[in-house]
C-alpha cells in the first residue's frame, strides 16, 4: 500500500504537470487517445490475466516443494509470450493510423497525431506484458516492495518526458510519450530483472508447450481472452464514446477516471495485490478456512478505507480537481468540466475498489471462467447505457454514471458468485462493514461539503483547497474513525493495532 501510494502521488504529479502544460486541449486529448491502440493490445493479448493465471501455477509449485517446475512454467511462458508480443506490437505500428479510426471514431481530426504518439509507447506494452511475469514470480515470493516501484519509475518518466523532453518535440506531447516508454522499460524490465537475478532467478529460452503447468496458465487465460470483463476494457470504451464529444471531453473524462484510480490503487490494488499470493498458498494447500477469512477479512478492510475515499470525492469535488490540477493552462472552465465528471464517478469508488479483490479471489483457486462471465455481463450494461448516453445526447457526465451502476452491479454479482464457490464466507460481516461505513462517513461528509461549498468555491486559488483538504480533511478522517471505533468496528481496531506496531516495530 505504501509502494502504491508513493505511485499515486507520483501519478498526481504527473497529472498537474500535463494539466498545467496541455490542459484539455486537442493535443491533451490526442495524447490520451494515443495509449488506446496499446490498451487495446493489452486487452487482445490479456496482458491482466497473464499475471493473474501465472501467479497462482508458480506459487502451487513453488510451494509444494517443485521450484524447478516453477521457473520451467517461467522461462516458457516468457519465452511464448516474447514471441507473441514483437509480432503484434510490429503489426500495430504498422497499421497505427487505421487503428486510430478504430479506437477515437469520434476524433477524425487527431487521428494521424493519435497515431504518431502510439507508435512511440506501442513498444512499452512488452515491458509491461513481461514485467507483468517478473512481478509475479515477486509477489509469488512475497517480495512486494520491488514491484511497487514499477508504476513509480513510469510516472517519473512521463513527468520528465513533460518538464524536459516536451520544449525539444513537436508536438508537446510527443515528451510525454517517450518520457512514458522510458518508464516503462526502466520500471517494468531493467529493475525486476535485476533484482529476480540476485534472488536465483532460472531461465531457459524454451517453447515446451507441453508442460502441465505452462498448459494450466494458458488454460485459465483463455477464459479472458475470450472475454470483456469490464475492468479490463473500461478505460477504452469511456475514451470511446468520449471522442463523440466535443475537445477536451475525453480529457475531461481521463482526468476523473485518474482521480478515481488514486484510492483506487492504494485501497483496492494494493491490498489484492498482497492477498492474491496468499489466497493461492492457501488454496495450494488445502487450507480453505484461511481462504475464506482472508478474503472476507481483506474485503472488510478495503470497503472501511473506500468509503471515505468516496465521501471525499462527493462532498469536495472543487478543492479536490484545483489543487491538483488547476493551473497554467487548466483554469476554471477545465476544472467545472472535470467536476461533473469526477462526482458521479465518485460514488463508485466502493465498488472498484473491492473489484480486485474478487478477481483474484477467483483466479487464486484457478476459476477464471466466472468472474469473466460476470464482468462481460458488466461490461454490456455499460457499453448499453452509454451508447443510450451518447445516442440520447445527454452530458459526459452520464458516462461516469453509467461506469458506476455497472462496476456496482459487477461487485454485487462477483460476492453473490465466490461465497456461492467456495461457501461459508462472512458476507453478513462485509455487508454489516461496509453499511457501519456508510453512518460513520455522514457526519465527515457534511463538514467536508460545507468547506467545499462555502470556504472553497467562493475563494479561488490553491490555497484555500489546500487548507480544506489538509484540516477539514484530517479532522473528518478522525470523526469517522473515532465513530468506528465507538461502533466497534474491527476495521478501526486493526487499523489501532497497524500504527502501534509502526510506531513500535520490535513488539507482536
């Protein structure tokens, strides 16, 4: 979590510095464009559900005593995929500009700048596909501290490509693109594999498709593959049918879809991400009580941290949106543009965060085909509402909307589904958490609108949302855990015992 949050003020970073210098301008919008072939490669070649089939087979091996069939399944799936990956990333970027009229219809003006800035990050996808591997033989290992530095060393790059490289490119952005792949490359190949080869790493170039446990990834893969789990393509339809729109809608929409992603990442991401390693050992061995309390136990503590996150982003939109963004270029017109697509969106943050806890939850017992049967069914309820959305004209806002009614109805269905596989799970605790959550969060939520509403709005400038986010933030975090804890909430006593052990890490 801590990895993650240094990465999601990096991104924040990141975000004021292409706010202040692009705004939500056509270029801003190309750019954003730009990363939708390559997502959309991603998606093709299910950049997720390689790491995610990979980790649970390498850890069942690594733990039940068979390391050498472990770092077999490694070499051979790196190798394959290597393969895969140079042939389908030459192919788009050769037929760059005909994608570009697939992923942005409605941008036919920007196709051939969309279609420069891809070619450039197209090659990062293979950092990020075989990073992906790198990093799960770590987590495998229960080394978390390393790959958390991938997102951050991107991020660096792209700041750099903005502040640096950008003043020497026509245009602009064409910085921020090769800024991104030096990231990625750095971040996601150089460092990994630096570190996987002081810790014993084995690999042999070798296509033995034959394998049990090379066949078992490729077999739990294919159920994504063959999917549209909305997770996966979430990002590429809101830009999508954002390019319906006019200049700097899609901007607008990825500037709201970054803020979200901040909790997001540090609450949902973060604590998947340490679970999933777990959940397969557990399942691995056998021990399915642990399972089950792991999952319900994680899922509790990121619904408590969300909720919050969420009556943050409702209530304070304003002092949110200027102090990150609103400066140089980005000035009050872009921040109201991003704010009535930031609120709606807000009310989802629940939902997308516990999302990547039941994904793996499924993947660590190696039952890839209900979540993605879930999350195709998602992903059709919001392909439905915004294309009523764009069809019916109304506002971007109702494209946030529409990704939040579907990422919920997903969650709901996702915890119907995995305490129906694996039984017995605390679903009356989650709910008693998240609904305890919910009164908690009222009385912060409404200092926190009255600062935005009466401090915030009526003052412009950075400091004023400064002062409201740091002091009315703080105070309205304290409320809300004080009444947890008077509520007796385990989440708050956890969160008691997790800074006294901080504090004083020699004691249990």
């Amino acid at each position: 979590m801590a990895s993650l949050l240094a990465s999601r003020l990096l991104g924040l970073v990141r975000d004021a510095v292409i706010a202040g210098m692009f705004g939500q301008s056509a270029e801003r919008d190309a750019y954003v464009l730009s990363f939708q072939i390559p997502d959309l490669i991603f998606f093709l070649v299910a950049g997720g559900a390689l790491s995610s089939a990979f980790i649970p087979v390498f850890s069942e091996y690594l733990h039940t005593g068979r390391e050498d069939d472990a770092w077999k399944v490694f070499s051979v799936v790196v190798s394959v995929m290597s393969v895969i990956l140079v042939v389908v990333i030459a192919a788009a970027w050769v037929a760059a500009p005909w994608l570009a009229g697939v992923v942005a219809p409605g941008r036919p003006e920007l196709h051939p700048m969309i279609a420069q800035l891809s070619r450039v990050v197209l090659p990062a996808q293979f950092a990020f596909f075989i990073g992906g591997i790198l990093f799960g033989t770590l987590y495998a290992r229960q080394v978390f501290a390393v790959p958390g530095l991938g997102p951050n060393v991107y991020n660096l790059g792209i700041i750099t490509g903005g502040l640096v490289l950008s003043h020497f490119l026509s245009p602009g952005v064409l910085g921020l693109s090769w800024g991104a792949l030096l990231g990625a490359v750095v971040g996601n190949l150089v460092i990994p594999l630096l570190v996987m080869r002081k810790l014993g790493m084995v690999f042999n170039f070798s296509f033995d498709l034959k394998h049990p446990g090379v066949q078992k990834v490729f077999r739990l893969m294919a159920p994504v593959v063959l999917g549209l789990s909305l997770p996966g393509v979430f990002g590429l339809i809101l830009n999508f049918f954002g390019s319906f729109y006019g200049t700097g809608v899609v901007s607008a929409l990825d500037n709201s879809n970054r803020i979200v992603q901040a909790p997001l990442a540090i609450f949902g991401q973060s604590l998947a991400i340490a679970a999933f390693p777990a959940l397969s050992q557990f399942f691995a061995q056998g021990r399915m009580d642990a399972y089950r309390d792991q999952v319900a136990s994680t899922l509790r503590t990121v619904f408590f941290l969300a909720v919050p996150a969420s009556a943050i982003l409702i209530a304070m939109p304003t002092s949110v949106v200027r102090l990150l963004l609103e400066h140089g270029a980005f000035g009050p017109v872009e921040t109201a543009r991003t704010i009535e697509t930031l609120r709606p969106f807000a009310f989802g943050v629940a939902a997308w965060c516990a999302q990547p806890l039941l994904m793996r939850a499924f993947f660590s017992i190696q039952k890839t085909v209900t979540p993605i049967i879930l999350g195709s069914v998602a992903t059709a309820v919001f392909v439905g509402l915004a294309a009523l959305a764009t069809s019916s004209k109304w506002p971007p806002a109702a494209l946030t909307t529409a990704g939040t009614a579907a990422a919920t109805v997903l969650v709901v269905m996702m915890l119907v589904a995995i305490n129906r596989t694996v039984d017995q799970i605390d679903f009356s605790g989650i709910l008693r958490t998240l609904g305890l959550a919910g009164v908690c969060v009222v009385p912060s939520a409404g200092l926190w609108w009255a600062l935005d509403r009466f401090v915030v709005q009526p003052n412009p400038g950075k400091a004023p949302a400064a002062l409201a986010l740091l002091i009315g933030g703080l105070a309205g975090v304290w409320v809300y855990y004080w009444l947890a804890k008077r509520a007796g909430m385990r989440e708050a006593a956890y969160l008691e015992r997790a800074t006294a052990r901080l504090q004083h890490p020699g004691q249990s």
